[in-house]
C-alpha cells in the first residue's frame, strides 16, 4: 500500500482486517520507522533467553503474536537489508526462527506492508531488495491524497467524531453544515491524519452538542484562521500548541521518536513524556 503520509493507510489495514473471514483473530501493527535497526529484528521474530545481552527470557515476536491473524508493517521501506531477507522467507514460507534459536516457528497470516516511499526506484537503487519488492506487490492499492478524493471527508468527519467524542465522554450529535463545508474544501496537506486532529480538537473544544465553523481550528493555512486560538484560555493555548509541536515533529520524522526528539531539541525521554502527557501514538 503506497500513499502520502498520513493518508490513512492504517484505517484501510483495518477495514481489510475487519471484514475479512479472520476478522476475530490479531491485528499486530508495526511501525517499522520507530524500531530502531538493531532491535527491528527482534521484535518482528522474537528471541530465546541468552541471544543477545539482556535477553533473560523468552519473548514472541509479533508474526507470532499475529499468527492465524493479520500484521500492518508500517514504513516497510526503512527496513534493513539483513531483516527484507527474513521477511522474504516469511512471506514465502511462512515460516522463521527467533533470534538465538535452531527451532522453526510455521505461522498463518495476512501480511500488509504500507509506504510512502517509492519502492520500485529504492529497489532499482539497491536500497530495497528486488525480491520482496515483488512479493509484496501481489496487490497494489495506492491511497491518494485526501485533497484528491474530498467526497470521503464527510463520512470520515462523521466516524472520527464518534470516535473522539467517546474517547472525551462528551455528547456531540453533529456538525453544523457550513463547519461540514469547510472542512470539506479544505487542502489537508497532512492528510487524514490531520483532518482526524482538527476533529478531535473541535470535539474537544466545542461548547455545544454541535460543531460549528468556530470550533474548528485548522493549522498550518495562511491567512486568518477560523476560530483563532483554541480558547482565551492561556494554559489551554499552551497545551494545544505544545501537543501540535510534538505531533509535528513526529509526523516529519516518519515516526522516529529519536529524530523527533532532535528536532525539538530536547532529550529521547523527555519526548516520551511528552508523548505520554498528550496521548500521542
């Protein structure tokens, strides 16, 4: 699956998921952008006590944490040459041994791999193995652009609403047509994941049971912005923009907490807790 960042890649890994005949078994996500090189490998196969320094147990891996399932590989286009030849085998025998282990683990799943790099020109590069290049692209699907496709901003209001309404506890029953129109003609630049931002702060900041075209505060657009500021409220200003900076720097870095961190010129734990603070993923 191809497409810009943010484009919602992840929600058609569900819905493929979801309406498929395996739809109660896992769905393992991976971010493969945010593992580091030296511990990628692991955590998609797993290790036996003793493999590597500080490996006191046995840990499963998540194909099989997936297995009978299905596993997102996100950013499969940052993965490194030595692990594309594990996961070749697994996609073409289903099958793998953990780190430090003589012992074959046969799994059953569904392998979904999301990117929005060009495969084809980092495999004509040498960058990108020729041979999981191919069997990955058994069935293409590219994602494009929301600004592209402006007919599924309503329905995706509509579900991200629900959504974060829940997560708030807050009532909302809706949004107020001319809020729907300019949210709809909007240029979303980051995508679905930015139109799922601007509607769970206009969840979070809407007075009312519907959202008006007051409550939506669309970042990064020239010229006056609706609704101004979140609020009048200093802290909650504060906390808005703090949240924004954090999310910013970790979209820009594809999901590299430490390249994120870098960026903002703080430490990898300090991130964390920014992270942490703001509910971010």
């Amino acid at each position: 699956m191809t497409g810009e960042t943010g484009t919602g890649k992840e929600l058609v890994a569900r819905a493929i998921h979801d309406w498929s005949a395996q739809r109660d078994m896992p769905l393992v996500r991976v971010n493969c952008a945010a593992l580091p090189e030296t511990l990628i490998e692991a955590e998609l196969f797993g290790f036996v006590r003793g493999a590597f320094t500080g490996a006191t147990a046995n840990k499963k891996g998540r194909f099989s944490l997936a297995d009978g399932g299905t596993i997102f590989l996100d950013e499969i286009g940052v993965v490194a040459m030595s692990v594309q030849a594990k996961l070749l085998r697994v996609l073409q025998e289903r099958e793998f041994e953990p780190l430090g282990s003589e012992q074959t683990i046969k799994v059953d799943v569904r392998v979904i791999a999301a990117t929005n790099r060009d495969l084809r020109q980092l495999a004509s590069d040498g960058k990108f193995s020729e041979d999981l290049y191919y069997r990955l692209n058994v069935i293409p699907i590219a994602m494009p652009p929301l600004r592209d496709r402006r007919e599924d901003v309503p329905p995706l209001v509509e579900h991200f609403v629900k959504r974060h309404a829940s997560r708030a506890g807050k009532r909302i029953d809706g949004v107020a047509p001319e809020a729907m129109t300019l949210l709809s003609q909007s240029p979303w630049p980051g995508n679905v994941r930015e139109l799922e931002n601007t509607i769970e702060r206009a969840v979070v900041l809407a007075p009312g049971a519907v959202i008006r075209p007051q409550d939506i505060v669309l970042v990064g657009l020239t010229g006056p912005v609706p609704g101004g500021l979140p609020s009048s409220n200093l802290r909650q200003n504060l906390d808005w923009t703090e949240r924004e900076t954090v999310r910013r720097a970790l979209e820009q870095s594809h999901g590299s907490k430490k390249d994120a961190a870098e960026a903002m010129g703080i430490s990898q734990r300090a991130f964390s807790y920014y992270l942490g603070k703001h509910r971010l993923d």
